[in-house]
C-alpha cells in the first residue's frame, strides 16, 4: 500500500479519535465521541469490505439469554452480577432501537422460546424448578414474569411436550441495523476507511502511532479498539475468538413459525426471517477448532445444523439450504464486557459474549465516555 499526499491530507491527517474496527460497539462509540466532541475529526478504521467480526454475520437476536443460560451464569456469577448482566443487555437494546428506530432495524417482537429435547426430562425439570427463582431476581428489571411454561408450539419434533416462553425477546435485521448505523455515522461526518488492518499501536506522549497495512505509520490523538473477537491480536486481554456458524433457508411457502428459539442451553439458536429460517450455533461440538479467527465452515457442524433442521425443526417440510456463513464473537472467563483504558490515549471496548446486538450500542457509548 502506498498513500499519495492527497490521501494523506484528505484521510490520514490531524485525526483526533481513531477508532478500530466499524461494528456495533465501534459506530456506537463514535457517535457518542461526535456528541462530545462536534469538532473532532473521528475516522473509525475496517479492515473488511464490511464490519469483518459479528455485527453483519450474527443471527439477529435481540435477547438476554434464556433461562437455562441464565441458570448456568448463576454458577459462575454471583446474583448480582447475573442481574446486572441482564438489567445491561435489556438497557444496550433499548439504546440501540432510540438510536436507530424500530423500523429502520425492522424490530420485531414475536417471543423467544427455549426448547428441550424429549431425552432431557431431569434438566428441563432442574429449569423449571428455578424459574420462579429467576422471575423473581429478573422482576425489578421487567415489573412483571419474564419466563413462563407453555406448550410447545410449530410441530417441533423430538423436543419436550413444554417449553419455556419470554414474551419480551425480540429480532431485529442485522443488515437493516448496520446500514442504518453507517448511514448515521455519514451524517455526523464521521468517516470509514475500510481495506485497513492495524498492526502495532504506540502510545507517544500527546499522541498515538499506529502501523497499518503491513508499514504505513498514521498518528492519533486517540485510539478505541472495538475489534471484540479479533481483540487478541492487539491487546493482551480475557478475550478469546468464537466462530458461530450458521445456515439459511431458500423460502418456505407457509412456514407459521416466528419467534426466536434456544436450545441445548443456547448453543443452538433459530429464527424466522420473513418466511425462511435461519439456524446457527453448534460450536460445542468441536470448541478447540471454533477458537479461530478464522471465518470458514466446518463439516461436523453444519451436518448437524441440517440434521436438527430436518428432524425436529422443520420434520413435516422440504426444504432447500440457501446460504452458509460464519462469524467472530469475542468470549472470555467471564460474561462481563471489557471497558478500559490500556495506556495513554488508548482504550478498549471487547469482549461481549455472544451479545453484541443487545449490548453493543451500551458499551460504544460508556466506551466514549470513558475517553479523555
């Protein structure tokens, strides 16, 4: 790569806020920046052709994890923290539906339902047992019953009679969601610089070196790193990559299930999108090989994917597989993001778990506001 003094000038020059990576957290942040900072000139830094990690790869859920996740954070996680972890995630979606509006991300809020396989009696017994508990912890966040035991809906085959329904779980149109971020982020006169990959950044005494593209040196005042799965590449932090893969359908004629569904503790997730269903997930059955940054499929997966599609999902129904893809996500020992300064000027917004829809707009925004 090679810069001519107009490039220079016009793209690489007198940047006060360089922000790495353009997906939710890092278009959050900047619109945040903007509102403190009207004249700051703030370039967020892309090193795919679109947001590279999660944000324009995931499966469109607006949710805060059902209840069997919640149950297995409370093992991990003191009370407090599990409900502070969903007071955020219900805050970071209300955040982004006031940034952007519910039509412009076309919202929708069908329900979300965790289903259990017809084998796994004693532990959707141990869910439902605790579910009043949980009710109770979740209700000064909702003021009012969050999870509640219904039949199964759709025709589902294989999977208990009962299932466990959220009523205020959502699903939004992630492309929708990122094309209206970017536009927002034009408007403000923001800019993004996409074909950039960053290498070493070094904190000076007023200001910040960055390599990029394998030896060009640009300057800052200020950097944000938002990259979130690909975070180990430029911090030493709790941050690991998790590919998520998933599949869609060609459109079903007739299809009547909507909604959002978990299940096997929410490693497996599908919805509908118009009259098709798109179905992720199944990364625990090989964790070792979904530690990756790299974007790709794997057979063992996406076997399963179509398997679960054929005979519990959709038993009674010919369906065609229209697209594959996969996504980064950022996970960690714990479920709490990482918001903090790594040195002078230099700061980071990673680490969201699997929850960047919910949370992301959240933690762009305390991340500028941390900044100073």
């Amino acid at each position: 790569m090679n810069i001519s003094y107009w490039e220079q000038t016009s793209w690489f020059n007198n940047i006060d806020y360089a922000i790495i990576g353009s997906g939710i957290v890092g278009c959050s942040c900047a619109l945040e920046l903007r509102k403190r900072y009207p004249e700051a000139t703030i370039v967020l830094f892309e090193k795919g052709f679109l947001p590279s990690g999660a944000s324009t790869k995931n499966a469109g859920f607006a949710c805060f994890g059902s209840l069997s996740e919640i149950l297995d954070d409370l093992k991990t996680h003191s009370e407090d923290k599990v409900v502070e972890l969903v007071k955020e995630r219900k805050k970071g979606l209300e955040t982004l539906r006031l940034l952007l509006g519910d039509e412009a991300i076309d919202y929708q809020e069908h329900g979300g339902y965790e289903l259990f396989e017809a084998t796994q009696l004693e532990f959707y017994n141990e869910c439902i047992s605790q579910i009043d508990t949980v009710n109770r912890l979740l209700k000064p966040i909702f003021n009012d019953r969050v999870f509640s035991e219904i039949d199964t809906p759709f025709g589902f085959k294989g999977v208990h009679a009962k299932t466990i329904f959220n009523k205020f779980e959502g699903q939004i149109d992630t492309g929708k969601m990122m094309r209206a971020l970017i536009r927002k982020i034009s408007e403000e006169n923001i800019t993004i610089i996409n074909g950039v990959t960053v290498g070493d950044i070094t904190s000076l005494k007023n200001i910040c070196s960055l390599q990029i593209n394998g030896g060009i040196t640009i300057k800052a005042k200020t950097v944000c790193i938002t990259t979130n799965g690909f975070a180990k590449q430029l911090l030493s932090e709790d941050v690991e990559p998790a590919r998520a893969q998933v599949l869609i359908t060609k459109p079903i004629e007739g299809l009547t299930i909507k909604g959002t569904f978990h299940l096997d503790r929410g490693y497996y997730y599908f919805r509908n999108i118009e009259n098709r269903i798109l179905f992720g997930g199944g990364r625990n059955l090989d964790f070792n090989t979904e530690k990756t940054t790299e974007n790709g499929l794997t057979p063992i997966i996406q076997n399963t994917l179509e398997s679960i599609l054929k005979y519990t999902i959709l038993p009674s129904t010919p369906f065609e597989i229209d697209m594959r893809w996969s996504g980064i996500m950022g996970v960690g020992g714990q479920k709490t993001p990482i918001i903090k300064k790594i040195d002078d000027h230099i700061y980071c917004g990673v680490r969201l778990g699997g929850m960047g829809i919910a949370i992301g707009s959240l933690i762009g925004k305390n991340l500028a506001n941390q900044v100073r």
